[in-house]
C-alpha cells in the first residue's frame, strides 16, 4: 500500500471550542465556507442552496486559496481534496437552515489518482448519514477541464446511481462544452462567471443569451449563472431565464457557524443598487 493510502483523513481534522472543524495540513488551517445560491421566485431571489469552499489561514490570517493549492505537493493533492471534501460535510450542519443543497467540487484528475475516484465516492456516500445528509442534497460541480471522456462518464454514472446530482462548472472557458453536456446529460450547468462578465459587456448580451439559456433548458440541465457582481449581470442573467444565481452582488461566501439570514433578496433593490454587496450573513 502506498503512503499515501495510508493516510488517515480523520486524523487531520480537529473541532474549535464551538464545534466548528477544522484542516490542518503543513502550516495551513483549513475551513469551510458557505456561498448562498438563489433562484428566482416573482420579484424575489430565494436561497436555494449553497456552495462549499475552502478558506485557508495561516498564521491567523486568511489566503487566498490558490496560494494554499499550489503549494501541495502533488503526493498529497487527492489527500488534501479528500479532507476539504469531508469538511464541507461535516460542517453543513452548522449553518443552521434546513432545505439548502449544498454544492461542492470535485476535479477528477487529481481524484482519480492511481485509480481510487470510484473508491472515494463510495466512501463520501457511505458516510453521509452521519453528518445528517441524503445523497439528494448533494450537487457534485465536476471540475473536468483536461479530463477524458471515458473517466468523466465513469464518474457521473458512480454519483448518478448514489443519487448525487451533476453539474458541469466553469461553461464557457473552452473545455466545458455542448459535447460536454451532450455526453454527460447534467442536471445543471454552471455559466463561468468571468466569461459571463465579459459577456455582459457587450450590448446586445441579452439579445444572445437566451438562446443558450434555452438551448441548455432544451437539454434538461438547469443553468446556474455565478459570478454575479453587478445589476448588469444580474439583470442579464434573468433576462435570459436563468434558474440559478451565485455573486457577490448577493452574497459574499462565509465561514460555517455564521448565522444564516433566510429572508428573501428584492430583485429591484437589487436591480436599482450599484455593485455593493448585499450581506445575506449576520
């Protein structure tokens, strides 16, 4: 058995004086943070879910989570994905509002290394009644850029038959294709926010964006738009009859343990405000 098989993830997680748990891995704590997803319902946006990311801190201070990634070696990247996965789980419950999907990452390159993709999603599956969740609430974001077809159907057909759904994230980047989407038949699709952005720039954006928010509707995945940061995107967004809303403009992501506001987003505040931040966390 290799080293890293060997690994225990259990033995890197720890509880704070709350109950809130926590990562460490070499000089880094990690922890999980929340960002509310919306759907729209009248002239409001209602919290449908939520994503989970990692938050890292060293020293007291946070950083940027590309700084934490890059610095793993690449002997332990399925390990630390395996924890950071785990987290989200184990602290779900903390956020204090029942109804939410939770949304989380999944790249099948680094998981699939030396072959255990299959094997970690049997083991994420079999552990979720302990942290109170169903396979239904789950929504797996394949980050598959780069990956072969043969792993990603493999994959998606492992999480379909547990109950897990599917999103296929970062559409518009160039590997997230309508081949992509033809093969894998995803529940939702996840329009990159930065190429959304510059989208949005042009002035007959919303002229052009529907037809594919119909075209994806056309082939039954639900279209989730993130990145919304200005009245303008979100303006676009709705426009073009997204079902999903994920920015700043709504939500900034927060750690777990946050108190969680549940009222409703009036779209024409939002619609009639600049690019402040909305707090959805007290």
């Amino acid at each position: 058995m290799r080293p890293e098989q060997r690994r225990n993830v259990g033995d890197a997680i720890f509880a704070d004086e709350v109950g809130i748990e926590y990562g460490v891995h070499d000089e880094f704590r990690l922890r999980s943070a929340y960002q509310p997803i919306f759907a729209p319902r009248g002239r409001f946006l209602h919290a449908v879910a939520v994503e989970a990311l990692i938050e890292p801190h060293r020293a007291g201070r946070p950083v940027a989570p590309k700084v934490f990634f890059e610095s793993v070696a690449a002997s332990d990247r399925l390990f630390v994905e395996t924890m950071c996965r785990a987290l989200h789980l184990r602290n779900f419950r903390n956020i204090g509002v029942d109804g939410l999907d939770l949304f989380f990452n999944y790249n099948p390159l680094i998981n699939d290394h030396r072959g255990r993709a299959l094997a970690e999603i049997r083991l994420m599956t079999r552990d979720l009644g302990e942290f109170g969740l169903a396979p239904g609430m789950l929504v797996c974001e394949i980050t598959e850029q780069a990956a072969d077809d043969a792993l990603l159907t493999r994959l998606v057909r492992e999480m379909r038959r547990d109950g897990i759904r599917i999103a296929i994230d970062d559409f518009g980047t160039g590997h997230s294709t309508a081949e992509r989407v033809s093969l894998l038949h995803p529940d939702i699709v996840k329009i990159d926010g930065t190429w959304f952005a510059e989208f949005c720039r042009h002035a007959a954006a919303e002229r052009f964006f529907r037809p594919l928010v119909s075209a994806l509707h056309d082939r039954g995945a639900k279209v989730l738009v993130e990145g919304i940061e200005q009245p303008t995107h979100l303006r676009v967004a709705l426009e073009g009859g997204v079902d999903l809303l994920q920015g700043f403009l709504l939500a900034r992501p927060a750690l777990a343990g946050t108190i969680f506001d549940e009222e409703p987003l009036a779209i024409d505040t939002l619609l009639g405000r600049d690019s402040k931040v909305v707090p959805l966390f007290g």
